[in-house]
C-alpha cells in the first residue's frame, strides 16, 4: 500500500513539473507570436523587444465583480484625442500575500465593430513602471468569454507596451487611471524598450 501511495506521489510531482513547463512553453510561444506580428516595431528592431522572465505566480484568478451601467467618461492618453470607456467591472486578486483591485473598462468605440464589440481593456501602472517596464504602463486584452461567473484568470505574463512606448508622438495611447496603479511591482510581462 505505502509503495502504491509513493508511487502516485511522484507521478502528481511528474505532473506538476509538466504543467509548469507547459505554461512556460506556451507563454514563450504567446511572445514569440506577439513579437512577429507587432504592427509598429519591424525588422532587426524586432530583437529590442525586452520581456520579464516568464512566473506562473503573476497568472492569477480574480473575483469579478460586475459595474452595471457604469458611467462613460474620457480616459486621458497620451496624445490630445481623449478618448471614451466605462468600468465594465471590477477585480479583485492576491499577489505576494497582498489584495489588488483593478477596473476593466470597455472602450465605446469599439463596441460598435464586430470583430472588437465584447473586447475588454485591462490597463494598468506598478512599482515596475518608470523602471524596468514602460513609464506610461501597460495592457492586457481580454474579452467577455473569458470571465465564468464571477472569476477571471489575469495573466500579467501577457502584459504588453502601448505602440506609444516605441513611437512618441504619433499615437493616443490611454494612460491608465490612478485607481489602476498596482502597489506592487509586477515583474512579468513586456519590460522597456531597448532602443534610444
């Protein structure tokens, strides 16, 4: 009986070491795709995407909480064109033992384009930003699908800079509001640019 038990002990470690190196695999992959179709950065530039190494402890799952008939209001960015969301709800997490909450917001604009119509915006500052990672903070996509009930996985692994940390200037990158500034440095996702 005690080798049966040790015997399906280190088969659940084998597992767990898989999973790991699972996400890691498909991580890497997500990057590797993301770098090769970026619309903005191009050519040998391309080799001067930097991206933190990737921590499973930064995929975390979040308690949703609905904003019904949330107020629409102009979210700065970083150009003059302002432009409209609306907190389409709330998340609350722990990392590192300590309770974040961050709103998701719904653009407007992109409400009335098929392709775009259940997408969701997540964007966001931490202790990272102005440092290792993109002063003006960074994004993640989500859509509709990919809450259940009252929980959402938010994989800070897949953050990723507005077009406006490689081009200034040119694009009206949202800025993200103060209620979702992080306290806490999130050291996954896409850090700095390397290029001057």
């Amino acid at each position: 009986m005690r080798r049966i038990s040790f015997c399906a002990f280190l088969l659940s470690i084998a597992c767990i070491a898989l999973g790991q190196v699972n996400y890691a695999d498909s991580i890497k992959r997500y990057i590797a795709d993301y770098i090769d179709k970026h619309e903005v950065v191009t050519g040998d530039d391309k080799k001067l995407m930097q991206f933190f190494p990737v921590n499973e402890t930064y995929r975390v799952m979040a308690a949703f909480e609905r904003v019904k008939d949330g107020a629409w209001f102009s979210m700065e960015t970083s150009g003059t064109m302002k432009k409209v969301f609306r907190v389409y709800g709330r998340i609350h997490f722990t990392i590192h033992d300590t309770i974040q909450t961050l709103n998701i917001y719904q653009s407007q604009q992109l409400m009335t384009v098929e392709e775009y119509k259940e997408h969701l915006f997540l964007p966001f500052t931490d202790l990272t930003s102005g440092e290792a990672s993109y002063s003006s903070g960074r994004y993640i996509d989500l859509s509709f699908s990919d809450i259940a009930g009252d929980k959402v996985v938010i994989d800070f692994n897949k953050a990723y800079n507005p077009y406006c940390a490689y081009v200034s200037g040119k694009y009206n990158c949202p800025v993200p509001p103060k209620e979702n500034h992080l306290r806490i440095a999130v050291v996954a996702g896409e850090k700095n640019y390397a290029k001057d």
